[in-house]
C-alpha cells in the first residue's frame, strides 16, 4: 500500500468587487461619486479579455446568444454594447437597432423584423431597443393602438419562452437613468457636434413625458419579467459602473471555457444592477 500524499489542488479565490474596499475609494471615485476613467479602463480590460474567451465559446459549441437593452432615451445603452463589443470578432456578433417599421411591416405580424434578425448557432446579438418598443415609445407617444398593446403583451412571454426552448440564450437588461441626469444628457447631445447624432425628436420629447414613461416601463416589467426571461434593472447614472456591471452579470451566467474569476471580479454590485422587483 502506498504511503504517497495526495497531491494538493490549490482553488484560485474568487475576485471581490474593487469598489467594495473603502480604503481604494479616493482611487476609484470622483468627488462627485463617479468612477474614475483609469480605474474602469484597468477593470473593462480584464472583462473584455473574459468576453473574448466566452465569444469563442459561442462560436464553438454553436451557441445562440440574444442581448436585449432597453431603457430610458439616453440612458447609455449604445455605450454599453461598444464597450461589451470593442474586442470582439466582428464576425461574431451583430448589433441589431431597426428604424421606424416601413409601410410593409406595419402590416406583417409585429415580432416578424425582429424574428428575422435573431442570432444564428455561434453567434451573439445586441438588440439596441427591441421588440419592447411596442411597450414603451410606441405605447407612450401613440403609435400603436390599444388592442395592439394588449396582444404584444399577451404574446412576448411565450414568444421568448419558444426562443428559449429552440436554444437561444436570452439576456434583458433595462437601463434606468435620474430624470436630472437624462435632461443634462440630452442637453449636451444637443451643443456637442459629436453627439448630434444621437439626438431624436422621441428625446427632446421625452424629457415632459418622464411620467407617463415611468408608468409604461413599471407596467412593461412587471408583465414580461418572468422566470424564464427576467428583467436585469441596471441603474445606469454612472455610465461606467453600468457597463463593468452588466459585463459581470453576463460572463457570471455562461459557463464558458477557460472561464477565470480569479483574474478579475465577475460579481454585479447590486446596489447597480439587480433583477426586476416590484417593491424596489
């Protein structure tokens, strides 16, 4: 009988949360409580060498990814897929933001666009706005009708239930900004040439509709968060801290391969990010 130890594995420790340590605050934050740019492009590289790994996992075990952000108007969900995106094979990935329906679609069923748009095996979508806009904007700003409404809510749970079950994996992530912080955004999208483009007349809209988008969007979650498909709510003020977040809740769900939580933190806060409640 042999007298040989067995030799020890030694479990790498789990990365915590940078933030949650109070004697690197002055490192990580501004005075205004916001991140600092060095601290989150040192964090952001770390996650996207990990969303790296993890899209190599999509492309070979022919996987199905779809990506759903939807939020407030300016509420940075554009930044937060060219964050998620900036090192990704651009043949692997596909960012899906659909204008107005044409004359054609209005007439078609209404998830038709959408449906055909939906991530092929090996490959991650990002729904920029999605098939809820049926629920927001459109329900706020008239565009579609009562009856309308009623069936988009009747049939989005079992549409996505179906997507599940064929092999899609579905992430929803509703983006929440301070009404004071959206009106200085869309303030500056209006005087800075470079954000120009951003701006929609649905925006400047938006800023006297904060109610009634509040209520829409409360009614939108409670109706479509639903075990197989949960809402994330992301409070996104922070631009940055939302997107390392939201880059640590979706590496946190996919068991890829080579996966490494040791080398960077892949734990949301949830004081930012956390699944829809509707005592929160």
């Amino acid at each position: 009988m042999s007298n040989k130890k067995e030799p020890k594995v030694t479990k790498k420790a789990i990365t915590i949360r940078p933030e949650s340590n109070k004697d690197h605050a002055k490192e990580i934050y501004k005075k205004n409580g916001k991140m600092k740019e060095g601290f989150y492009l040192e964090e952001l590289e770390k996650l996207q060498i990990e969303l790296l790994k993890m899209q190599n996992w999509v492309k070979k075990n022919n996987k199905k990814v779809l990506i759903i952000l939807e939020g407030r108007d300016a509420a940075g969900k554009g930044g937060v897929i060219k964050s998620l995106t900036e090192h990704l094979n651009q043949r692997g990935y596909r960012v899906v933001a659909l204008p107005k329906p044409t004359e054609t679609e209005k007439t078609q069923w209404y998830f038709t666009r959408y449906v055909n748009a939906l991530p092929s095996g090996g490959e991650i979508v990002f729904f920029d706005r999605s098939w809820y806009n049926r629920a927001g904007v459109e329900r706020v700003m008239g565009f579609c009708t009562q009856d309308e409404y009623k069936q988009f809510i009747y049939q989005v749970s079992n549409l996505e239930q179906m997507l599940i079950a064929s092999g899609i994996i579905i992430f929803k992530y509703f983006l929440d900004v301070g009404q004071e912080e959206q009106k200085r955004r869309i303030k500056r999208r209006k005087t800075d040439p470079l954000r120009m483009w951003k701006l929609s007349p649905i925006d400047s809209k938006s800023l006297d509709l904060w109610d009634e988008y509040t209520t829409v969007f409360e009614k939108m979650l409670s109706r479509t968060h639903t075990p197989h498909s949960p809402w994330i709510v992301v409070k996104s003020n922070d631009k940055k801290a939302a997107r390392l977040n939201i880059a640590r809740d979706l590496l946190s769900k996919l068991d890829y391969e080579g996966k490494d939580p040791s080398a960077v933190c892949m734990l949301p806060n949830p004081a930012i990010l956390h699944p829809y409640s509707s005592d929160v």
